[in-house]
C-alpha cells in the first residue's frame, strides 16, 4: 500500500489544528483501501496552544499523525522544508492548513499523480475572499515572477499547494541553497505537471500571518531567487541618457549658438551616464554569476536512468 505524506506548516493555529486534523483524516478514511496517509503537523516555534494541541492530535491518531516541532520560528519556508526533509510517502503534499487549500481536492491530486504526475499543482482561478490590495497584489507579485523566471515556466497562481512525487521530493531537497523559496524550487525542477484548479476558501479561524511585513520580504526572496535576470534587466535603462545623447547632438545642430552651450552639457553629460550605467551592468552580470555559484544549483536533473544491457554499474564514477 502506498502512503501519502501530507505537509501542513502551522504557526499560532490552536484554533486550526483540531478542525485541520478533522478534515483531513475524513479524507484519509475515504482512500484507507488505497493509500496510508502520514499528515505531518510542523509547529514553526508556535507560543499558543499550537503545539499542545498537535500532541492530543497525535495521542488521539498515532498511525495517522506526525509531529515536526521546530525550535523556533523559522518561517513559511523553514517549515515547509522540515516537513519535506521528515516526510517518507510515495508522494508528498504540501498545503496550508487554515482550509484555504481545500482537502476535498487531495483524491484529484493523487489521481492525476498516478497518471503519471510528478508534480500537481493547485491553480487558484478564484480570491473572491481575498481583500481588493490582496488580490492586486497577489496579480502584480505574479506577473512580475513570471517575466522574471527567465526558462523556468511557473504555473499561474500557485503558491505551496502541491503534489510532489517522491522523485521530485528528493530533487527538492537535492538542491544546496539554503534560502529557498518553495514555489520557486518546484517549476525548477521542471518534471511533468499537472494542475487541478479550484476557488480559494475563506480561512477556517484565526488571522493570516502573511500581512505586508512578510509579504515583502518573501516577494524579494523570490524574485531574486528565480533567476538573475533582474540584474540583466538594468541593461535597459541605458536607453534613457542614449536618448538624451542623441538628442542632444540634434539640439546642438538645429538650435542657436546662444543654447549650445546647454546641449553640449547635456551631451557630456549623458555619455558620463552612459558610461557609468555600462559599468553597472557588467559588475551586475558578475554579481549574477557569483549568485549562480554560491546557490550551487546542479545543471541539470536526471530524472531516469536506465543503462546498456551489458553496462556495467558497479564501476560507475570510476
């Protein structure tokens, strides 16, 4: 029997665990005949009840329910990644637990992975719940990323609800850097994808912990994380003292000699800019290769190996 890990990152949610645990072990009784499900609860450095109540959650249903207790607050992503570097299913999920990310879809997730799937993604197509600047800036945050992402292709709306098989599990947790961005990793990887659509609920109880303080930071984070194209993207400013020096060669041709003088300071002027905005986008195209370095990223993923007949793997690497 194949067991599905399900990932469930919580931070101050006492009023979220035993409703979560509720909804999602109703799930796992309705595929029991199929699938053993591991619902992985990580407390990220919780100060309410959170954590008290996980463990009444895993007294309750041992077979069903883990607990990964971080040390302290370490954030979204910290929380994801213990929960993906202690899950042990065939294929693992990843889901908020405030029952935005409706359990109801886990069955059409798993389906589309059995069909071949290594990654499903859940496409929000509705935020009908979701505030006026939430949802501009959920717009503006997305297509930004996109016209960022360079040759990684990101699936429109989707946060961290996703499928991953267990091969992509371990491609995740394969890659060295150390300040990640879950839904940033996942299109990197670039295994076959599927996406199952659905209308964002309300949350369940309590208030989101993602207000505009943490918001931005973790725009930051992914937008620099995706690619170095933001720093290739400076190139294009130097279009503007290229028009001023053009138009300043045109200005000293057609107008008096009484206002060269300001078309020639003009025109010196924009080759210093001109000059110095070269010399950004070279120290920024260095300063994208050492980014490349120091992330350690691989190449390329293998995603099946399968050798010769006769190819002798005991030998290999040597």
């Amino acid at each position: 029997m194949k067991t599905i890990s399900v990932v469930a990152p919580m931070y101050n949610e006492e009023s979220l665990v035993n409703v979560y645990c509720e909804e999602m072990l109703k799930v796992a009784d309705s595929l029991s005949d199929k699938y053993k499900f591991e619902i992985i609860l990580v407390n990220d450095g919780s100060r309410d009840g959170t954590y008290a109540k996980m463990l009444e959650q895993h007294e309750a249903h041992p077979d069903n329910i883990a607990i990964v207790c971080l040390t302290r607050n370490f954030g979204l992503e910290g929380a994801v990644s213990a929960g993906l570097r202690s899950a042990t299913g065939d294929a693992v999920i990843v889901m908020d637990a405030d029952l935005q990310d409706p359990p109801s879809l886990l069955p059409q997730m798993i389906t589309k992975w059995e069909n071949g799937a290594d990654v499903v993604t859940g496409s929000r197509i509705r935020r009908s719940n979701d505030g006026l600047f939430k949802k501009a800036g959920a717009g503006f945050y997305y297509k930004v990323l996109g016209s960022l992402s360079g040759k990684v292709k990101l699936e429109k709306s989707a946060a961290n609800f996703r499928l991953l098989s267990r091969k992509a599990c371990d491609m995740i947790l394969s890659l060295p850097e150390v300040n990640s961005v879950f839904r940033v990793e996942v299109p990197f990887i670039g295994m076959k994808t599927d996406v199952v659509e659905y209308d964002r609920d309300k949350r369940y109880a309590g208030k989101t912990k993602y207000n505009l303080k943490s918001m931005i930071p973790y725009a930051l984070d992914s937008i620099t994380g995706i690619s170095i194209e933001p720093l290739r993207r400076i190139a294009l400013l130097q279009i503007i003292p290229l028009l001023l020096f053009i138009g300043s060669i045109v200005g000293m041709i057609l107008t008096e000699d009484s206002f060269r003088s300001a078309w020639l300071v003009l025109f010196f002027a924009s080759i210093l800019v001109e000059v110095l905005l070269i010399a950004i986008c070279v120290m920024a195209e260095y300063i994208g290769q050492i980014m490349i370095e120091v992330k350690g990223r691989p190449t390329s993923l293998i995603y099946e190996y399968k050798p010769c007949k006769n190819t002798k793997t005991d030998n290999k690497g040597t």
